[in-house]
C-alpha cells in the first residue's frame, strides 16, 4: 500500500508541476499572460528613450547612434526613435520591421507586444520645442534557463535536486497517510487473534481528520466487544460452577436407582449415565477454556522434559484406545527434551488432541505420534489417526470453540467441541501454534509447535 500510493503521489505531484510549468511558459511566450516586464520595459524606454532625445538635438544623429549603441550592449534593450512620420532617427538594418510593429500596435491601439521571440513596448512623447516622437523599445525574447543549457553540471543539479525535493514531498504525505492506517491494520489483526487488550496510539487518535475518528470509535468497538466476551465468560463459568452440584448429586442418584431397578431396565440408566457425562465433560472444558483465557496474560513456566509429559499422556490414554483394539505408536528423536511449560495446561492440550484422534480413529486401527525437531527452535509434536479426515473448507474451524464437523463429529463418537480449542489455548499461551491437515493416505494429523525457549 505505502509504494503504491507513494508513486501515486509522486506521479500525480510531477504531473501537475510538468503541466503547470509548460502552460505558463507557453502563455508567456505567446503573450496569454503578462510577465510583469512590460512595465519595466516602459520606464526603461522612457528614461533612456528622453536622454537619447536630448543627445540627437544637442550633439546630432552619430551621438544618437552610439548611445543607442551603448545601451543595447549594456542592457540587450533595442530603442528606436520615431519621427512624427513614421521614419527612423537612425537607420538600423531591422528598423523596416520595427516600423511594423509601430503600424501594428498603432493600428490595434496597443503600447504592448509580445510576441514568441520577442517584446516591443511603445511610448509616444513631446519635446520642448513641441515636436513629437515615438520611442519604440525591444527586448528580445531568451531560453529560460540560458546558464543551465550552457552548462549540463548545473542542470543536472537542478533537476537532481527538484526530483529529490518532490519525492521527500510523496513520502511525508504517503507517511501521513498510511502510517496510521497500517497501526490500525495490526491492531485489528491483534485482535481477531484474540488481543482484545490492545489500543490504537495516541498520535493516531489526535489526528483531526477522519482516520482519527476512526480510531477513536475502533477503540471503542473493541472495549465493547471485550466486556461483551468478559462477560459470556462470565457467565459461562458461573453456569458452569452451578451445574456441577446438581450433576453430582444425579450421578449418586443414578448408582442409587441401579439397585432397585431390574436388569432389563438398566439400559435406560446406561443412556442417562452417559449423556450425564457428557454434560460433565462439557462442563469441565468450559471451565479450561475459561481459566485459559483468564491466565493468558500471566506468564509462569518451569523447565520440565516433554518426552516424559508425552508419554505420560500415552499412558493415561492406552486404556480408553486397547479397549477397541486400537494401537498408539509413539516415536521421538529425542530421549529427553527440557522445555519450559505450564505443565497441566501442556498435559491437557496433547490429552484433548491424542483423545480426539483415539476417538476418530476406527477399531483396530493406529495413532501415531511423533516428537521431531522442528525450524526456528521450535519443537514439533505430531498426532496422526486413521480417521476419515476432514473437509477441507473446514480444517481452520476445527480449532474454534464448540465446533463440530457433521459428517464425522456425533454423539455417538462422543465430543462437544471444545478440545481442540482448549488446545489451541495451551499452544498460544506457550508461545506455539496449532495446526491440523489432511494426510495424503487418509487421516487426519494435528501438528503442535513448541517453542524451545520462552517467548
């Protein structure tokens, strides 16, 4: 945006100099408009004009011609002396055309004219004696730059520095412009991953013109976009906190109702037993999340070795997998590996992913896992199952909270949405990423970034 706009400005600002320099340079010289010489020219031609008159009557016509003479080679100012017929004082080789323009300027009534190459004014005066003359002076017409032409070093300089001056001109605006907008595109960009804390600066919302209104009313819009999230957290946890008891006290209803209730009928309790889980599953991630985004701005990480983590997590998990049939292979280039990490917040995030696959990944079938060294310092941990995989359109909205893929994510396979969420959390707050795609023979495999110093 700024080059583009840059060049915008500096094409624009040359266009209009070139164009108004050429017009006024051609009005000038065609006479359109008066260059403020003429009435230079008229004085001159008078004062020299009444002193020359005087030389003619008191020394005759060869003092005439040297003075006039005298002048032209000081000044480049021709002056002719007219009689009151028309005839020349002193007869000079271009007096015939001199005497044109008199008839010219007579016959128009005019005592300027400028012409391309040149510029004639006119003054008709009385002596003493009473006799009348008319003064005619020319001045002919230069190059506008003479000494530059003459000399390319000079000119080079001049067009040298009038470039560089117009192009500090396009940056300072092309600066005042985009500085601004590009400090409210990365707040903006902050805050759709998350950063509602985030300000647009002082020196923007000073501005007087529209861009700072506009950060004024963005600052505002994300302030109340925060106390809108802050408080759907709010009430998200509070909700969930009540839901606990109630949901305790049915799961020792249920135990209780088992003993009285004959065999056939203990299918139905098998329904309320699990949907009741499910409810305390959901409930328990609400609250992660919500602890999640509370701690996000509170930093405290020990060193510990995410080999150990790992595989403390595979063993938490074999039970659930071995009980249908299904195999987690588990492969690292590293026997030990210190990272720093909030262990129970890590724990859970590879626990969410590596159950997500166990739940996805058919009976009989593997999940893989891979702790490899990554590029940037970066650790990478990866989780592969033989599920169907995802659609494609859908792979970035995994990692949004409560969302559900319909053609693979049901009740029956269990699941509210919210794992991989919790995971993208714990990968953040670490200073990591999270990513998810398809493998080209089938399955899905989440991807998890770990720095391996703090950030």
């Amino acid at each position: 945006m700024f080059r583009k706009l840059f060049l915008w400005f500096l094409f624009g600002m040359l266009l209009v100099i070139t164009v108004s320099a050429s017009l006024t340079i051609f009005m000038a010289r065609e006479g359109i408009i008066l260059t403020g010489r003429e009435d230079i020219l008229s004085a001159a031609l008078e004062s020299h004009g009444l002193r020359c008159l005087e030389i003619y009557q008191e020394e005759g016509p060869l003092s005439l011609r040297d003075e006039l003479k005298k002048i032209f080679d000081q000044t480049g100012f021709f002056i002719h002396i007219l009689d009151e017929k028309g005839r020349p004082l002193w007869n000079f080789p271009h007096s015939g055309r001199v005497r044109d323009l008199w008839l010219e300027a007579k016959k128009s009534g005019r005592e300027v004219i400028n012409r391309r190459d040149l510029v004639a004014v006119f003054k008709e005066i009385r002596t003493e004696d009473g006799k009348k003359y008319i003064l005619i002076g020319v001045l002919p017409k230069r190059p506008l730059f003479p000494g530059f032409i003459r000399n390319p070093k000079a000119l080079l300089i001049l067009v040298v520095g009038f470039l560089f001056s117009v192009m500090l001109l396009a940056y300072v605006l092309t600066k005042h412009i985009t500085g601004p907008v590009l400090q409210l595109s990365e707040v903006a960009k902050a805050v759709t991953e998350g950063n509602f804390s985030v300000r647009v600066g002082d020196d923007v919302k000073r501005r007087k013109d529209e861009i700072g209104q506009l950060g004024l009313a963005f600052d505002e819009m994300t302030s109340y976009v925060n106390e809108l999230l802050e408080a759907q957290n709010r009430l998200l946890r509070d909700v969930s906190h009540e839901l606990r008891s109630p949901l305790a006290r049915l799961m020792v209803a249920l135990e209780l109702a088992r003993k009285d209730l004959p065999e056939s009928n203990q299918r139905f309790l098998d329904r309320v037993e699990r949907e009741a889980s499910t409810l305390g599953e959901m409930i328990g991630h609400i609250l992660s999340v919500s602890r999640l985004e509370q701690e996000m701005g509170k930093k405290m990480f020990s060193e510990n070795d995410l080999i150990k983590l790992v595989k403390s997590v595979i063993e938490d998990s074999r039970i659930e997998a071995e009980k249908d049939g299904k195999e987690i292979l588990f492969r690292s280039q590293f026997e030990r590996l210190i990272i720093p990490m909030r262990v129970e917040m890590l724990k859970s995030a590879i626990e969410n992913v590596l159950r997500n696959a166990i739940r996805y990944t058919p009976v009989g079938g593997q999940i893989q896992i891979k702790v490899e060294d990554g590029d940037d310092y970066m650790i990478r941990v990866s989780i592969r199952d033989q599920g169907e995989g995802v659609p494609i359109d859908q792979i970035d909205k995994l990692f949004k909270p409560f969302y559900r893929v319909e053609t693979s994510r049901n009740r029956k396979k269990g699941g509210v949405g919210l794992g991989l969420a919790i995971a993208k959390r714990a990968l953040e707050y670490h200073g990591g990423r999270i990513e998810a795609a398809n493998a080209p023979d089938g399955g899905l495999v989440v991807t998890m970034w770990l720095p391996l110093a703090k950030k």
